[in-house]
C-alpha cells in the first residue's frame, strides 16, 4: 500500500480507571470519589460512574448515578449531594470490549440472594464469550455487553456458597482470564483485587479514618491521601472496619508469569502516578535517554507531541545535550467528546487540538518525540505541519517500538492490518508519514524502562502472557 488514509483519531486508549473509599468515620464519600475519578478521567473518556451505600444503613440501599461523558459532565453538585454513603466505588470508561452506551457504564450494581454487590473493572477478560455463554444457557439474563458483568455474575454466584465476598472473589478469579483491577462494594466492605499477572495497575491509600483504592497514584494525592502500597498481582485485599486484610493465599501469582502492561509506564497512566515502585516520569526520560544513544541525530531542537512525548523529549534532550523547546500548543477544551469534522471539511481534528509555534521550528533541524505510532495518520498530519511552519528537517523519535500485534488486554490497538508497521519496514513507514529520519525504542528498553519489573510486551513481540481468544473480545476473529 503506497498511501494511507486519513483518520482523525489515531490515538490509542485505555480500558478504564477504577476508585473505591471507605471512610470509618461515617462521612459521605462521592465527592472525594469525584475528585479521585477525574484524576484519573484520562483512562476513560466516555462514561463514568459513582456507587455509594451507608455501612450503617440498612443492607442493599445503593445510591447510584451514571452516565455518558466526562466527570464534569455527568455529575453536577446537585447530584452529589444526593449520593449519601461512607463506602463506595467510582469508574470511568473508554470502551475496548462492549459498545458505549449507558448501559455499558459502570460501576455495575447486583442485587442478589445476598444482598448488594457494586464493581468496577479495568482491563479484558480473553475467555468472557466462554463465561458469558455458560452463564446464558444456566439462565443468566445480562444487562450490559461488557465482561465485567460476567466477572460480577460469578462472584454473586460464588458468594452463595462461600462465607465471605473475599473468598468469592478467589473462586471466581480461578475462572475468569485475562486483565483485571477489580474494586468492590459489598454492604460492609470494599475489596480489591488484582489478577495473577498484575496486567492493571492498582494501590491503596489512606486519608485520616478512610482507606482508598485506586488504579493510579495521582487520585491519592489528588484528594490529599496518602500512598500505602500497591495490591499485589493476583492478591485480594479487604477493607472493613477492623482495617485491612490481605489474602494472597486464595489466588496465587506465580512472579515469574506477572506481565504488567508496559503502555502503563509509556503512555496510559499520568506522568506523577508511581506504579509498582517505579514512577511513570522517570520511565519516559529514561525511554528518551534511550533514543538519543541507540539513534543520535544532529538537530537544533527537540520537542516531545503532548502530552505523553514531553517527558520523553526531555530524557531525548538531556541525553544528547541538545536544546528542549515547545513546538505544539494544546487546546485544554477538547476532549474526545468533541464534534468531529466531516470527511468534506477542510478541518483536520489534529489542527483542532495542536496548533504549531512557528517561531519555535521556523528554519530549525527538529527532533519530535512521540509515545507511538499505531496507522500513522496522526504522524503524518503532524510531520506536515511542522514543515508548514517553516521546519527545515522533521526525524520522528518513537519512545516505544513499532506495533505489530493487537492487544486483548484492555488496550485499543486495533488489527495487525491497520497498523502501519505490519508488513512494513521502518524505511517504508519514514516515507508514509514524510520525515527525515524515523527510529523506535529498543524492544530491549522495555524492561529497563520498567526498572526490570516483568512486563507484557504481546503488542510489540507477540509474545502473549496467555493465549489470544480464538473470538476477538474487540469484536473480530483471531486467524
């Protein structure tokens, strides 16, 4: 193919991002959940929710409101004020498996024989189309098209038959496959739970007499908590009055088998979050540092596409000792929930959200470092425009290595014929996007990226942490 076609959104995104507070001293937590969901309403840009009850409150009275949109969107003071309830669970979405609609938006609240059970989830689950069928054809009747509802319907149906919700949930872990950071609300205690392979991230933090759980770093000082420790992979915590409880026991993880998504630390997660030990910042100047000594080229300045190619650019910068500059100025307003230009307008949705500062690359040899390149459309627009403002040369630096293969874990990394790196060379890519030089970060960077905590790479090597679905969960077939 000598050409591509031109997308207005080349980006990719992320499956969710889940909180959850219990406050011991009875005070109403959904305006702190509120505030920790839109720390993190950069893992999800199209629905979010909050679910809240009172542990001193009758068993099974749910407060819930839920909807299509950012935080800011959905919930007004009115409505928060209304959501009464020292215990509750938070999400916001960017769909990956299941259409997005409100129906699909979460958290999900069950009632069942035992009462009340609300859960929010990050991440795919690769053998869902299995569960959800054996669920069907015992008589199970589904609300949504999401896997997290199946991932509820088997801790409800657990919970039956086992003495607590913890022990629910270890069961249910033992069938469910795949990704997962699960918070849950039962009428008396919040638990968290990680699977065995650590894919999603997830911490606990604490604020006076509350206890918090979170899928970043950023929600806890967001709302003046403070960080305590990350939930193992596959470990389940509870948190109830008495305090925290681990049960590392019930679901065991095998260290050399965890595969934490590397996109965390180069792309997904915000730049001030610490995940597992390791923080988010110093990964991508380190990925930077990396691109200037594995692929030097002279040039007068180095810019990083916001906002994720910023700390990258930096490391690129401090490396090579070569000036860091801004090129690109970001509209602040728009979200993915914007209007998008029609195919015939002469707007390009790239110009509507990065405008160029042409005094900053007018004459100058420039280095732009970018997270990833998955069709290349967003490069190629971007390349151009920087040569439109007058930049003499245009090398792209890519602080991740070429996609090749799709994700079934939670990220949108579309089929292996979309990607602009499947079947081609790094010289054949250089030429579609137009730059002068096009180089990637080292698959071997990865893991020093990631302070060598063991990491999934599937979408660059194709090595997966466990078998694809034979039923793409993206809604397409596997070869």
């Amino acid at each position: 193919m000598n050409q591509i076609d031109f997308l207005d959104d080349d980006t990719l995104r992320e499956e969710c991002g889940v909180f959850g507070i219990y406050d011991f001293d009875g005070n109403d937590v959904a305006s702190t959940i509120y505030y920790g969901l839109f720390a993190l309403q950069h893992r999800g840009q199209e629905s979010c929710g909050i679910a809240v009850s009172d542990t001193e409150g009758p068993k099974g009275r749910v407060s819930t409101h839920k909807g299509m949109g950012l935080c800011n969107e959905v919930f007004t003071p009115d409505t928060l004020e209304s959501l009464h309830g020292n215990i509750g669970v938070g999400h916001v979405r960017y769909s990956t498996a299941g259409s997005s609609t409100r129906e699909n938006a979460q958290p999900l609240v069950l009632n069942y024989i035992k009462g009340t059970l609300a859960l929010a989830h990050n991440g795919n689950l690769v053998n869902a189309p299995e569960l959800r069928r054996e669920l069907e054809y015992s008589g199970a009747i589904f609300q949504t098209t999401i896997d997290s509802e199946v991932v509820a319907y088997h801790i409800a149906r657990q919970r039956v038959n086992t003495p607590t919700v913890e022990a629910a949930v270890a069961n249910a872990m033992k069938k469910i496959k795949g990704a997962y950071a699960l918070v849950i609300m039962s009428p008396r205690k919040l638990i968290g739970a990680r699977d065995p392979f650590g894919f999603k991230p997830l911490c606990i933090g604490k604020r006076d007499n509350a206890y918090i759980l979170a899928s970043e770093t950023c929600a806890l000082e967001t709302i003046g908590a403070e960080f305590v420790r990350d939930v193992e992979p596959g470990e389940i915590v509870a948190i109830t009055r008495d305090g925290i409880t681990s049960n590392r026991e019930m679901c065991f993880s095998d260290p050399k088998k965890q595969a934490r998504c590397i996109f965390e630390y180069i792309y997904f997660a915000r730049p001030d979050s610490v995940l597992d030990g390791v923080s988010v910042y110093h990964s991508r100047i380190y990925a930077g540092r990396c691109l200037a000594k594995d692929s030097p080229v002279e040039a007068d300045l180095v810019v990083g596409v916001p906002e994720s190619g910023n700390a990258a650019a930096l490391g690129y910068s401090m490396e090579s000792g070569i000036p860091y500059g801004t090129a690109f100025v970001k509209n602040s307003y728009v979200g993915r929930t914007f209007i998008k230009p029609k195919q015939s307008s002469r707007e390009s949705a790239v110009r509507i959200k990065l405008n160029v500062l042409k005094e900053a690359v007018a004459g100058k040899r420039v280095i732009m470092i970018d997270d990833s390149i998955v069709r290349g459309t967003t490069s190629a627009l971007i390349v151009n425009m920087l040569r439109d403002a007058g930049a003499k040369e245009v090398h792209v630096k890519v602080s991740s290595p070429p996609f090749l293969h799709p994700c079934y874990f939670g990220t949108d990394i579309p089929s292996e014929d979309q990607l602009i790196a499947h079947n081609r060379t790094i010289e054949e890519i250089r030429q579609l996007i137009g730059a002068d030089s096009l180089s990637y970060l080292e698959l071997k960077r990865l893991s020093e990226m990631a302070s060598g905590l063991p990491i999934c790479t599937a979408c660059f090597s194709g090595n997966y942490p466990i078998d694809p679905p034979k039923e793409d969960i993206r809604g397409e077939f596997t070869p």
